[in-house]
C-alpha cells in the first residue's frame, strides 16, 4: 500500500475516535447523567482531555492525513518525487502533535480514574457534603466503596465508564499516530509508491 493511502486510512481512523472522545468529555460535565449541582464537577473533567488533547489537536493530524494521499507536488532541485517526500516528512510533525494530545488525555483520563468522582458523602452519619471519598483508586477493586457516593446517582459508574473510553480512545489515538510517524519516515525516504508528477496518478 502506498505511504500516502495508508496515512489516508489513519486519517479516517482518527477523526470518529475525535469524536467520541469529545462526546465523553461533554457528557462527564453531566454526572450521573443530570445536571450538576452548583457547579460541582470532577476536576479532571475541567481540563478538557477528551475535547483538546483527543479532540482538537487529533483533528489537526487526521486531517493532514486525510490530505496526503491526493497531495500535489511540482517536484524541487530536479527531483519530481521532492514535494510528496517533504509532504510526508511534515505529516511526522502532525504526529507528533498528535501523540502529544492524546498523550495529555490519557494522563488525565488515568488520574480521574484513580482519584475517583466527586459526589454527595455523608459526614458521621450526621450531615451531607459535597467531596471525594475515594483514594489511590481503592474504589476499582471493591465496588462496595461506591455507596459512599450517595448523589448523584451512578455517578461512579457514569465516571468510571466516560474516563475509560477517554483513556482507550487516547492509547489507540497514540498508537495510530506512532504508526505514522514510522509511515511518513518511509514515505519521506522511500517515497510513495504511487509517484507523483509524471507518476502513475499522473499518467493519462
């Protein structure tokens, strides 16, 4: 397969997962499924790393993926191949951005899952506040912790589940941009199979 198809499908493998990430990052700002009360969200879901660092700096990337497999070239210093090999040399660029934004959701996917929700806890049995009982992940191994989360309901599941995927999503979004920085070295060194200027894209 030509370096430039094979960016091509990253590319189109990139942006549903953008997607979904970004629709995870927007359902976390809702707990439990409901409305947040007085404003009272997670903090991890503040740093926005399923909308910037798996959503908006993925978009770059995929789409300058996307745009490689039809990219034009008119040759340089008497080479006709020059101008699709720079083309593919600055997708590792793009790449880099990109395994840079899923890197920051998946670290912050990671500590939201091991700091927990923040919910309705009960205080000596005597009064309700608004905190987060869970500690190192304790949670993860003894779902009898959940009941501590008395509001919103299924908020531990709701963020449990959103985190995870955000964390999935981030690791495939980096293992697919470390595969094209591998790509675009040989297409850069190589050159795509398909040539260009005179090529068999160009032949008539």
């Amino acid at each position: 397969m030509c370096s430039g198809s094979f960016a091509k499908c990253l590319g189109i493998t990139l942006i549903p997962l953008a997607i979904v990430c970004v629709l995870c990052n927007i359902l976390l700002f809702f707990p439990g499924g409901e409305p947040p009360e007085d404003g009272h969200i997670t903090e991890q879901v503040w740093y926005f790393g399923g909308i910037l660092g798996s959503g908006v700096l993925m978009i770059f990337p995929a789409l300058v993926f996307l745009g490689l497999k039809n990219n034009d070239c008119c040759g340089c210093c008497g080479n006709e191949s020059c101008g699709r090999r720079f083309a593919m040399l600055s997708s590792i660029l793009f790449a880099g951005v990109g395994v840079l934004g899923a890197g920051y959701s998946v670290i912050v996917s990671a500590v939201a899952i091991n700091h927990g929700p923040e919910c309705v806890v009960s205080k000596n049995n005597t009064y309700k506040e608004w905190g987060s009982p869970f500690s190192n992940g304790n949670y993860l191994s003894n779902r009898t912790f959940w009941s501590l989360c008395l509001e919103p309901q299924g908020v531990v599941s709701w963020h449990l589940s959103l985190f995870s995927v955000l964390l999935v999503m981030g690791i495939i979004q980096m293992a697919l941009c470390a595969v094209q920085v591998v790509n675009g070295l040989l297409g850069a060194l190589c050159g795509d199979c398909c040539g260009c200027c005179g090529g068999s894209d160009g032949a008539v």
